[in-house]
C-alpha cells in the first residue's frame, strides 16, 4: 500500500454513480411497487452499497481502512433505469473516491441480481465518479507570477563546515516540486543579530516568502525565535500551531519546538526545526496551504489595500 502518513488530515468527499437500465417499463413498475419476488430493491440495494463502502479496503488491495463518517445512497427512477448516487465523507488523510464507486456498484449489483428473476434484459451500463474534494489539490492556490522565496540555514556546525547542510537542501526540494522559485539561500551560525539581518535584508527585496531552518529548539546556542519574533510585524501563530500538530502525531518531541511565523511586511517568514525530518515534516504539514497567505497578499497589493 502506498505511504500516506505524510498526507495532512483533511475532509474528503466523492460522489459516485451507476446507472442500471431495464427492457421494460413494466419491471419499473414492479419495482416501485415492491412487488419484485425478492423484495424491496431499492432499501436492500440502499443496505448493501453501505456494507460495499464500508468494506471497499478488504476487496480491493491498495484501498486504506479509513473512517467512514457519512455515506449516503440514493435512487433516481426512470421510465426504465435507476440510477444510483453514492455519496461518501470522511476527515482522513486519503481520499473516498473508489468507497463511493465501490458503494455504487454494489448497489447497482443488488438491483440487478434482484430484478433479473423478473427481467432477462437488465444490464449496468455505467458506473463512474461525478466528483471529489479535498486533499492538497483542493487547497493549491494559482499566482499571478512565481512565489519567490529565500531559505537560510542556521547552524554552527554547517556555517563552520563541520557538517553538511541536508535539511536546507530539503527545503529547496520541496519548494521547487511546489513551483516555488528560489530567490535566495544562505548559511548563518546561530548568532541573533546575524539571522535577524538577514531575513530582514530578504524581506526589504520584497521576497514572498522566507523560510528558515534551525534554532528552534531547547539548547542554549537554539536563539532563532528570539532573533525572528521582535522583527515580525504580526504574528501569525496558527501556522505553528499546526505544524506541532502534525509533528506530535508523529514524534512527542514535536512538543519541544519553539518556531514562530509572521508577516514582515508582505513577506511571510516561517522557522522550520533543523533536523531533516522536522522540517520535511513541517512542509508536508504547512504546504500548499499557507501559500494562500501569499494570495491574501497579492490580492490586497493588486486592490491597493
């Protein structure tokens, strides 16, 4: 099964439909009648695309168990077909699209095996996916022009070149896989008025977005919070929130990180943990979402806000 325990918790939806058709008007009406030998079709196709949503990972092999927090079947009756809606929801960190095709289907099967006793010419002619949300693509944002971004590196060992930089090369990685384009990149020790220079050298260019890897911890030389906050205009401490929510889900030390993100200016800084995995992790858990900061920001300089 693919790994999807570095995809952030969202709600998904998908709707799903299947379309049985008949060879006669008659067998419509003996459905709508509830005179079909085997009983209601409609309430036991209703029962059964419930049970097929619900056991969609144990049929098909790549498919995660996941909350099942809502689904809902419903018929639409024809002059010779029924067509089954399914429709499903969850808050997960996958999507719902084939629990709501598997739900269809299954429906459409029921009816099927139900009305073939009194109609040899019924058939499932479709089945297919009408729509789905959430997850990242949901929440990607389109610019007017490339987000720009800087990432400085603060660390010791790295600015002395006892150490190799990696999780600032990760950073680069993931902004690029984002369309995000690199402006700047630099390495500073652990030194407050240092890092404070810098990031406010980058924001005076107009950068969109400044991100900074390192400090963020509990050691003594671990000063970045105090060289970025007095330097922010406003805080925004939602971002960092969620970044430790995520990362506590993950690893109890996310408990400990101490980063801060603001606005300075236009420009959005985030600090990121120096280890390579803390700030993978706080990527994953913040982008693309908090590019839509940088939209705000785009549409009030557009309007003259």
């Amino acid at each position: 099964m693919i790994d999807i325990t570095y995809k952030p918790t969202t709600l998904r939806e998908a709707t799903a439909m299947a379309l049985v058709t008949v060879s006669d008007a008659a067998t419509i009406a003996a459905l709508k009648e509830k005179r079909v030998p085997k009983g209601d079709v409609l309430e036991s196709a209703r029962v059964a695309a419930l049970f097929g949503v619900k056991k969609t990972h144990e049929l098909i092999p790549d498919c995660h168990p996941l909350p099942i927090e809502h689904a809902e079947c419903t018929f639409a009756v024809g002059e010779q077909e029924v067509i089954v809606t399914m429709r499903v929801r969850t808050i997960y960190r996958t999507g719902v699209e084939v629990e709501a095709m598997h739900g269809a289907s299954v429906a459409a099967l029921t009816i099927y095996d139900m009305l073939k006793p009194i109609d040899k010419g019924v058939a499932i002619t479709g089945i297919k996916l009408v729509e789905k949300k959430g997850g990242k693509s949901d929440w990607k944002d389109r610019f007017d022009a490339p987000v720009n971004a800087a990432v400085l590196v603060i660390s010791d060992s790295v600015a002395s070149g006892k150490k190799e930089d990696k999780a600032g090369a990760a950073i680069v990685d993931r902004l690029s896989s984002l369309g995000v384009e690199l402006g700047a990149q630099a390495i500073v020790a652990d030194e407050p008025e240092a890092i404070a220079a810098q990031v406010k050298d980058w924001a005076a260019l107009g950068l969109d977005l400044i991100l900074t890897t390192g400090g963020t911890g509990l050691s003594p030389r671990d000063r970045t919070p105090e060289a970025i906050a007095p330097i922010l205009d406003r805080e925004v401490p939602g971002i960092m929130e969620a970044a430790r929510s995520y990362g506590q889900e993950r690893m109890p030390w996310a408990m400990m990180s101490r980063g801060v993100a603001g606005m300075i200016g236009r420009t959005l800084v985030i600090t990121l943990p120096g280890s390579t995995r803390g700030a993978q992790e706080t990527m994953d858990a913040l982008f693309p979402f908090v590019l839509h900061v940088i939209k705000v920001q785009e549409h009030a300089f557009r309007h003259g806000m």
